[in-house]
C-alpha cells in the first residue's frame, strides 16, 4: 500500500511564518492544474503498482481548486493509479476563509473524506501577528460547516509558543477543538524560519522572538489537556482521538513509499527519494516538454539510520533496536542513548526505545545527538 501527495502552490497571501513552496499569484494556476494531470500521467509507473490507501493534497492552498480542478485530478488518479477498492484515506487542506458553506457541500461530492483545516488559533491577534487570511469568526464558522455538512474526519492545526499567544488563550483554542470532539489536532511550535518576513520582522526589532520557556509550558498544557480528554500523543506535534490516526502522515513515519506530484513535491521508494523543483515557472514549462524537473538521491546507510531515528523517536511507535542492528547501527545507538535512559527523557522496554513526556519536547535535539556519520 502507497501514498500519494499532491502540492497546491498557491496561497492567497503570505503568512509571516511560513517557509513551504507557495506563490500568492494565481494567474498560472489553470497551466499548473495542467501540469499536475500530465505528471500524474508520467509518474504512473513510480510505485510499481502498488494500490494507493491514502490520497493527501497540501500546499500551499488545496482549497483553492475548483470543483472542476479537483474532479479533473480524481478522474487521472483514478485512471492511472490502482486505488484500494475500500478504506482509501483522501484529506485535503484547506483555510478557514475557503471554507463558506457552498465550499464544503462542493467538496462532499469528490472522493475527500478527511479536511485538515488551517486554524492555528481563535485570537485576532495570533491571526494578525501570523498574516493568516482568515479572522476568529471565520475559523470558528467553518468547523461548524464542516461538521454540519457530515465531515466526520476533520483534522485541526494550531500553533503554540507565540509571542502574542497567552497561556489564557492558548488553553482556549485547545478546550474549544476538544469540546467540539475534533477527532484529531496537529499542534506546531511557532518556529522562524530564515528568510520569512516574520525572521525579517525579529532581526529589525519589530516583533518579539519566540521564548523556549513559554512555548514549553504550553507544549505542557497541551499534553495534559489532551491526555484528559482522551487524544493519544502518538506524534510530537499530533494527537488523535483513539480510531482516527492520520493514515497518510503516519505511512511517511513508517517508511512506507509515496509519491509526489507538484513543485516542490517529495517522493519515496524504500531506496531512494526525489524531490520535484520548487519554482512554478520551471515545473509547468519542464513537464510541458514531458519531463518530470527532479532532483534524485540515493539512501545511503547513515541516512537511512538517521532517517529512521529522526522519524521514530518522534513517534509512539518508537524505535526498534532490531531494525538499528539490520541497519547496522546497533552499537552506536544504544551507546548514545545511554545518557537520555540516565536522565529520564528516553525510556526502553524490551527493544523499543521511546521518548518519555518530559523528553519529546527535545526530540529532534535528542535525536540530532544518536546520528551516525
Ligand atoms: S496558507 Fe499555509 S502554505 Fe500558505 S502561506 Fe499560510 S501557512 Fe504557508
């Protein structure tokens, strides 16, 4: 079983956070949905045959497509992948101010059955800070549209660890997704990333840095508050209710292949990853000629140990020393975790090594310390 993961360039106006690949200028859109139907044509043979469970577009802005785009990109999925015939997981994200009523009965009648909605908080001034293009109302609006219009499978973002986020506020936007049984939440530390307008904007002076103390007190509250409603932490950054996992994010964890398609797109096969060109232009006019502008690595074993540590230690499931020893890292990582076994951030039981609460904040720090190479 696969997935597949379909890049949506576009955005209506740039949040001040965001590094991903998007363009707030939409006249190429129509020429880029054509690209993606030709890729998605050339790209057939990319997972041998493998019938695809999960279906996931993000961007950018999914919830920009029309209908009619989306029904066009359905129709060359159906028609050049195999799709398992039951359970086939299809999310897409989508923005709060995308989602009026029409919208959403518009998408009840494609293949999606999973939206992952842009919230990040209920505070007009996070959404001003962060440049979202949507207000309070609006994010509280269209969860309800959705749940009204029968999506059972919704999916939330928020983000912590704001200057402009209380620890009052923060508690808010985590009771109102709870008291509302969103069945699962993916919550991100605010991080400035270089070259964002919001770096831009801390370099000069003009807004506060975020504080590791603030953002790790409401990465606290967050664990608890869910813990009691019942969401398992199955990843740092996502909680779900028991039953609704997110199958297509969970299948990257675990190793599973995906393929790619859009500018900026990553692929997977179990031996190599690939990832498309981030540049609109250059994508249309390269798949235009029919080819698909792609960078090629080959996995090397330190990499695919760094990968899998990077990845597990992240995750519930953890890490399995018998996977490191066929790996060939067995030694150098059971030596490294010594000292977080000592100091309680990581816990072992028979062959599976975890992160403990007080270690998943640090996680990528922790697992930055066992790589190889
Ligand atoms: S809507 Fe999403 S992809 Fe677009 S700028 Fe904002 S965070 Fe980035």
């Amino acid at each position: 079983m696969a997935g597949l993961y379909l890049h949506i360039p576009f955005c209506k106006q740039a949040c001040h956070y965001c590094n991903f690949h998007f363009s707030t200028s939409l006249k190429n859109k129509d020429a880029m949905v054509a690209a993606l139907l030709q890729e998605l044509r050339l790209q057939r043979e990319y997972l041998e045959g493998e019938p695809l469970e999960t279906i996931y577009f993000g961007g950018g802005t999914p919830s920009l497509l029309s209908q009619l785009e989306l029904d066009a990109i359905f129709e060359a999925i159906f028609k050049h992948y195999s799709v398992a015939p039951q359970n086939l997981e299809v999310t897409l994200e989508a923005n709060p101010d995308d989602l009026a009523v029409l919208k959403i009965n518009e998408l009840r009648n494609t293949p999606i059955n999973r939206l992952s909605i842009g919230v990040q908080s209920f505070s007009e001034a996070d959404l001003r800070f962060m440049n979202r293009a949507h207000d309070a109302s609006e994010a509280h609006a269209c969860i309800q549209n959705a749940q009204h219009a029968g999506f059972e499978n919704l999916t939330v973002d928020l983000i912590y660890g704001s200057p402009t986020t209380s620890h009052q506020q923060w508690a808010a936007n985590l009771s109102t997704l709870i008291s509302l049984r969103i069945p699962h939440l993916s919550c991100y530390c605010l991080t400035i990333e270089p070259k964002t307008a919001l770096a831009h904007q801390v370099k000069k002076g003009s807004a506060q840095p975020v504080d590791d103390e603030h953002a790790a007190q409401q990465f606290e509250h967050l664990m608890e508050a869910t813990e009691r409603a019942g969401y398992e932490h199955y990843e740092i950054s996502n909680f779900a209710l028991p039953g609704w996992y997110s199958r297509h994010n969970a299948s990257y964890w675990q190793g599973k292949k995906y393929l790619g398609i859009g500018p900026s797109a990553h692929s997977y096969n179990g031996h190599s990853r690939q990832w498309n060109v981030a540049n609109n232009a250059n994508y249309i006019r390269s798949i235009q000629a029919g080819d698909v502008p792609f960078e090629l690595e080959l996995l090397t074993p330190v990499q695919r140990y760094n990968e899998y540590v990077m990845t597990g230690l992240r995750t519930a499931w953890g890490c399995s020393l018998l996977k490191i020893k066929d790996l060939g890292f067995e030694t150098h990582f059971a030596e490294g975790a010594k000292v977080f076994l000592e100091d309680g951030t990581m816990q072992v039981v028979g062959n599976t090594y975890r992160l403990t609460k007080a270690g998943r904040f640090l996680a990528d720090g922790i697992a930055a310390e066992l790589f190889a190479g």
